[in-house]
C-alpha cells in the first residue's frame, strides 16, 4: 500500500493509512523532543516524517549503536561534520539510553549546522542531566497510543475498552493474540524500562505494586495502604508512581485545587496510559468486560479520559486537569480548567440512556465552583440539557470543550479539519 504524506501540513500515516494528530512541524527549524511509552509509534512517525535523503537516523535500541556512543559521545559529532549539507537533520531513537549525547547535541544546535529528532520513553534520566532538557532550545512533543477520532471506522468501544489503543494491537485479530501481545508488553516495560535502566534495587516488591496500582487505576491513591499491601515503606511506593509517570506509563489526576465549601479529598488518581495496559498489568485480561457492570463503567470512565487527555496534548490549548471528591459519593470525575474559557466540570456514564438522577450531582456541586460549566458524557446519543448539565455522546465531548467558552445555547460543533 502506498503511504500519502502530506509534508506541508506534517500529517502522518501508520498502519496503512491510519492518520495520526500530533502535528509536528519540522519547517519550523527547531530541533525536537518526541516523548512517549514504548509502543506508542514513535519511530514510525519519524520515519514518517523524514526521508533517508534528508536525515541520518541513529537507533540507540541497537546494543552496538548504544555501547559506541556510549563509550565515545563524540561519534555523534563526527557523523555529523560528515553530513551532506542537505541532510540537516539527526534523529536519534531512545536519546535517554546515553543522555550524555545531549552535550554533543546542545553544542551542534547551538552552531547552527544540524537539527535533532530525539524520540523517548523516559524522561527520567535526561531530567537529571546537565542540559535540562536543551534548556528550551528543543520543542516538546508527546506521543500516545491511538485515540478513536484516529481508528475512525476501525475503531469498536468495546474492544478499545479491553485491548486498548496501543498500534500494535491493531494488527492482531485473535483475542488471544492480543492477550498475549499485552502480557509481553508489561514484561517488556518491567525489563527495559525498569530493570535495565536500573530505576529500582528490588524488582519482586515493584512488580507486586504494578498489580495494585493497576486495580486501583483511577481511584483515589492510598499511599499507606498500598505500602503496606506490597511491603514496603510509604515514601517508596511515591517513588513508584514517580517511575511510572517519568516512564510515560501512567499520570497523576490531582484533586481540584480551588477553594470548595464543602470538604474534599486532598489525594491523587491515578490512571495508566491505557486500558489494555492496565489489563495486563492487573492480569484480567482473561475477564470479560460486559455492560452494565462495575468494570464495564471504569474501563468507559478511563478511556474517555484518556480520549480528551490524548487531544489536548496534541492540540496545544494548555488545559489542566483535576478530580474533585467530597465525599459520600460526590464526585466530579474530571475538571478541566481552560484558560480564557469557563472551567469544565464533567461526569462520565457508561450508560445508553441519560436521566435527570445521572446530572444530580453536578446541578449541585456546579454551583460551588465560579465560572465553570457542566457537562455529562455517556453513550447516549441524543443531546440534552438537564438542569444546567449539558449530555453529549462521549465522542461529541471533545469537539465541544473546544468550541465553546461554555454557553450551551449557543455551542457549535467544530468542524473537522481537512487532513
């Protein structure tokens, strides 16, 4: 199958013709971090993006490559000088396996000879390192596994809900395939990105908490509970969560942070990069996901999260997200707070019809947060208001954050862009 790349819009393919929204513009001539979990399609996009003709690729995953710029950083500025000068750009896969390189890379920059592409699965390592990162002479970008809106008529809920997002899963059409896609996937990630890059002294303890931490995906953390469930003491088990952020496996949800009347739990979520991978992790990928069911309404809560977290990471509108929770089930699942908009108060309902009982909550703890509007998702297609609730179908949700400031009477959709 031929792949059609349109290089002046920077709009990629990946399996097939499967488009990918991160939009990366390399006539800006500004070098560039990709950051992303393994298995994200990184290096394909890169590839993607630049020809053979135009960038000298180095895969630092090549234990030869590796150990060579390992033991002589200074490979990488001879390569360089050996360029033709229309090959400008240096992609270098897996940067954080010699974050050392990142001094040859800042001094080449600064000469203004070559630019950089450098793909990651950690920060960790380079965070630590001298050049911070290039001190921000190296845009920023952030990879994820596909997002729905990118599947288009690929995509099913249900198995986005059981499988996950992750590209390669798309290849594979036996469950059984992909279940064991996935168990080498979080075997991978526990061999790579944890015991090779030596981020922990004791494996056994780790693995234990990645089962915990799994089941508690998208609950508020217990610190002290998992501690003592593992074994070991509290400030490890930060320490852990610390490992799975800086390895792009998962991210902290933080409690709303403006003043509430009412009292409200102080406390993370957390929630892994995708349900596929919590799957794996918590080994219930043998478990069937039915509707109506408690698992059924967590997988739906964490994909749709993870559907708007996706978006906003590749459309730039600088959104924070938080949770609030006081108590005796009153919840709000996410808040979003977008600059220049009213803040998003949103709930997630797996459910295919929607009722005033499903908006009760949010009519009520809206009024407690100035300036903000509301929002119901589920998989009910018939948009309604409830009070002062707007109810979307959870694929109209997105679209709306981004085209209205929050007056639900005069929301618009957003058209697509032409790819």
């Amino acid at each position: 199958m031929t792949i059609n790349i349109d290089l002046s819009s920077y709009m990629f393919t990946i399996l097939g013709m499967i488009e990918r929204h991160l939009r990366i513009r390399k006539d800006s001539k500004s070098s560039f971090f990709l950051f992303g979990a393994r298995g994200t399609g990184k290096t394909t996009l890169l590839k993607n993006i630049f020809s053979k003709d135009e960038a000298l690729f180095i895969d630092l995953l090549d234990p030869v490559e590796q150990d060579l710029f390992a033991r002589e950083p200074r490979e990488l500025e001879r390569r360089a000088l050996g360029l033709a000068p229309e090959r400008k750009w240096i992609v270098i896969d897996e940067i954080q396996k010699v974050p050392k390189l990142l001094d040859i890379v800042h001094r080449l920059i600064e000469s203004g000879d070559r630019l950089f592409a450098m793909t990651g699965s950690s920060s960790r390592k380079l965070k630590r390192g001298v050049s911070n990162l290039l001190a921000g002479r190296a845009f920023v970008y952030n990879l994820f596994p596909f997002s729905a809106s990118e599947l288009g008529d690929r995509f099913e809920l249900l198995d986005g809900l059981k499988w996950g997002m992750l590209p390669k899963i798309q290849e594979f059409d036996d469950d059984l395939d992909k279940q064991h896609f996935l168990r080498a996937y979080a075997l991978t990630y526990i061999k790579e990105e944890i015991q090779e890059e030596q981020l922990i002294r004791k494996l056994d303890p780790f693995r234990q908490f990645l089962e915990i931490a799994a089941q508690a995906n998208g609950k508020i953390v217990n610190y002290s509970k998992i501690a003592e469930d593992v074994g070991v003491a509290t400030q490890t088990v930060i320490s852990y969560f610390s490992i799975l952020e800086e390895t792009l496996i998962g991210f902290t949800l933080m409690p709303y942070h403006r003043s509430v009347r009412k009292r409200q739990r102080n406390s993370p979520k957390f929630y892994l990069l995708d349900t596929g991978i919590k799957r794996a992790l918590d080994r219930t990928l043998t478990v069937d996901i039915n509707e109506r069911t408690y698992a059924f309404g967590d997988a739906f809560e964490h994909f749709v999260i993870m559907e708007i977290v996706k978006n906003d990471a590749y459309d730039f509108p600088d959104w924070q997200f938080s949770y609030l929770n006081t108590g005796a089930d009153r919840e709000i699942d996410l808040i979003i707070d977008r600059p220049g908009h009213k803040t998003a108060l949103i709930e997630i309902k797996s459910t295919e019809t929607i009722l005033e009982r499903h908006a009760k909550v949010l009519n009520s703890l809206c009024k407690d947060i100035p300036d903000s509007t509301s929002f119901c998702v589920s998989r009910d297609k018939n948009r309604k208001l409830l009070g002062s609730v707007l109810c979307l179908h959870w694929t109209d949700i997105y679209k709306e954050l981004r085209a209205t400031g929050g007056d639900h009477y005069f929301s618009t959709p957003v058209k697509s862009a032409k790819r």
